[in-house]
C-alpha cells in the first residue's frame, strides 16, 4: 500500500479510475474507506484517489492536535505522492475545512471544489443542534461502536435503513478511530480560526453540497459558503442528513459527477 512520509506522520492513500483527478478528504474521525460507496461511480471516468487522515485508519495516531492547515498540507502531499500537478477536489464535513485550506494555501494545485456538509468556520459559521454538539464533546471517551451509535439521530436521514448504517460501521469498525485520533481532529478543528473572510479569495468553480435533513453541521452554513464563494453553486439533497453519500448515494454522485462535468466543458 502507498504511503506519503511526512516525518510526523505517515499517511496512507490509495486511487482506483483513469481520467481527471479527483481527490476526496473525509470528515471528522472517518478513515478515507468510507468513500466507498461514491468511488466505483466517480471512478467511472475519473483518476479517484483517497487517503487516511492523520489520527483515522492506516495512517494512525501521530502526536496532536492536528491543526485544519496541515491536514490541508497533509492532502497536497497525497497529489505530490500521486504525481497530480491540479486535481478536483470534494471535502466532506471537517474535510470541508480541509479543502478550504488546501485551495486557500495551496491555490495553484486545486481545479474545483465540492464543500459536502460543511461550512466557512470562523465568525462565518452558523452554530447548529446543541444536541450535536455534546454528542461530538461526549464521543472522545466512547469507543468507536458507541460513538458510531450516538450519532445515528444527528448524522443519518429518518429513511436511512439499519442495514445501510451496518454496512458503514462495519467499513469503520476494520480499522476503527481511537478516542485519541479522534480528540486530536476535534482539537485541531476547534483551534481553527476558519476561512470566511478568505472565501473571496477563492478562485476556482465550486459546488456546495448538503442535506436538507442535517442534524451535525446546520444547512444554512451551505448558504453562506455559496454566498461568499464567487460563482459557487449551490445545490440540496432533500430529506438526506449529514452522511449524505450512504442516505443518497445514487444523487450524491449524480450531483458530483453532473457538476464536474460542466467543469471540463
């Protein structure tokens, strides 16, 4: 398996597909195995590559807090490792924050972007359910099968069945998030001062892609993100909640592949 050595960390990463590149960035505690139910569609006729954030899957547990600006520098590693020049990018959730960083820092290396389930950060963000949030504080002493059932309410749609939620946890449970990755991501992100006085910066075409039913980062972070990014689209997944990509996959990467296609054009 692929590695990219950055002293402090040694993160995995893997592609499948031929065509544009495309990287995908995970959210808080999910290794990079749980794109997939996105990969085999996306791959179709795109060089998809993936990896393991610091603290999640292959990558492991490296000394924290993981500040949002080396995970982004983390993810432009992964293009130097996969000899990408550019790549399209999506972030879903925390890896939202990450692609922020990545096109912000590192502008030259990114084509477009697709901000899934996230938001600006910063004195931008809109704050969502209370609920959530002590969900997110009390899940760094549960262990991984107890912090995956906690946020059922808050992160999967009301139509989401059982059997696709076991399906995630099993994906998860093969290599599974340490309470101490976990709590070095949560640090890092909480100690991020955001992007949205950078977002007119940002140069590039972008998507901005969410449920209409999520409980973990409030929707309306999605209309400030399409607001402040010049020429963003915005587009709503009804009735799916924050892991959008198993409560709709099949209009999840409909909705990726649709938007990037207008890119190439």
């Amino acid at each position: 398996m692929p590695y990219v050595d950055r002293g402090d960390a040694q993160l995995w990463w893997d592609g499948r597909g031929e065509g544009e590149p495309l990287l995908l960035i995970q959210g808080l505690g999910y290794p990079g195995d749980m794109w997939y139910r996105l990969v085999p569609a996306l791959a179709v006729n795109h060089r998809v590559l993936w990896f393991d954030n610091r603290g999640t899957g292959r990558t492991g547990v490296p000394d924290g807090p993981y500040p949002v600006e080396v995970m982004a520098d983390d993810a432009a590693s992964v293009l130097d490792a996969a000899g990408v020049d550019a790549t399209h990018v999506m972030g879903v959730s925390m890896g939202g924050f990450i692609s922020l960083e990545l096109v912000l820092r590192h502008p030259a290396r990114v084509r477009s972007l697709v901000l899934g389930c996230t938001g600006s950060g910063g004195v931008g963000f809109v704050a969502g359910d209370p609920e959530a949030a002590a969900m997110i504080a009390a899940r760094a002493t549960m262990t991984p099968q107890e912090a995956a059932e906690v946020a059922i309410p808050f992160v999967y749609a009301s139509t989401t069945s059982r059997a696709d939620m076991d399906e995630d946890f099993a994906v998860r449970m093969v290599r599974p998030t340490s309470p101490e990755g976990y709590t070095n991501q949560v640090l890092g992100v909480s100690q991020w001062g955001g992007a949205y006085e950078r977002l007119g910066d940002i140069g590039v075409p972008t998507l901005v892609l969410s449920g209409t039913a999520d409980r973990l980062v409030n929707p309306a972070n999605s209309k400030v993100l399409a607001g402040a990014i010049p020429g963003a689209e915005l587009s709503w997944l009804d009735g799916a909640s924050h892991v959008f990509f198993t409560d709709q996959p099949e209009a999840s990467a409909r909705a990726v592949l649709d938007f990037l296609a207008k890119v190439h054009a």
